[in-house]
C-alpha cells in the first residue's frame, strides 16, 4: 500500500489571513477560498472554529420575509363564466367573505383594492367607489366595452 504525502496549509497557518478576509466585508465567501486555496469544507471548519474562538464577526444577510399570497394578499381573483374573464374583489373578514364587486379586467379590480384600502374597507362605500373605478377607467358598463 502506497501513500501520497504532501506538504500542505495546516489550519494554524490560515487562522490568521482568514480572519483578516473574513473580517473584511468586501471579500466573498469564493474569493476567500480561491485566495487561501481551500475547499468549502475547510472554509466551514475554519468558519466555525474563528467563530467559537471570537476570531470573527458573523455576517448576517439582512432577513427579507418573502412576499407570498398570505403576507401581501392582493384581495381580488379571476374567475370564468361562459369563456368571459372576470375579476372578484373579496376580502375575508372574521372567517366570512366579504364581496365588493366585480371587474372585467385585473387594473379595475387593482384600483378598487386601493381605493378599499383608503376607506378602511368599509362595505357602505363599495357602490360609490365601484361606480368611480368605471368612470377613472371609462368604462360602459351597460355595452361592456371601453369608451374613447
């Protein structure tokens, strides 16, 4: 059995240029490894043992919660009826759905959505702000079409 010994970096030796690139912001995590000739497994070990010894600063990406359906609704969905789209505005309130019109296209129902949030979601002035979506966009509700 043969083996193949060769001289390398031990990890005393790289404690000290890697606290000083870590410590340096500037440097990426590939830029550390390519400048100290090392393999992510070794940049963990060192990693974590500068860590444990208080060698380092951590570095912490700042936390960005990911924008989903649940923490940014958007209150209004489509929906078909015989090959024509439609746009719902609902909300949930107390487990109960509450309806506040239907739009025939997703920047009508937008719009109604802002202006709902404006006036604190209040249903008595659904109508009003309805009929003010129709006429910002000029909308002929009666021809379903828009007027130029």
């Amino acid at each position: 059995m043969n083996f193949h010994i060769t001289q390398g970096n031990t990890y005393e030796e790289l404690i000290d240029p890697f606290t000083r690139l870590y410590n340096d912001t500037s440097n990426t995590v590939k830029d550390i490894m390519t400048e100290l000739n090392i393999t992510t497994n070794q940049y963990r070990r060192l990693r974590k043992y500068c860590i444990e010894e208080n060698l380092v600063n951590r570095r912490k990406k700042p936390y960005t919660k990911k924008q989903t359906y649940k923490t940014h609704p958007k209150y209004y969905s489509k929906s078909r009826n015989n090959g024509k789209e439609y746009y719902y505005v609902i909300k949930t309130v107390d487990g109960e759905r509450v309806y506040y019109g239907c739009f025939p296209n997703a920047m009508m129902a937008e719009r109604m959505v802002e202006k709902l949030k404006e006036c604190s979601w209040d249903k008595s002035q659904a109508g009003r702000l309805k009929q003010e979506v129709y006429t910002e966009f000029n909308y002929c509700k009666v021809r379903r079409h828009f007027v130029i």
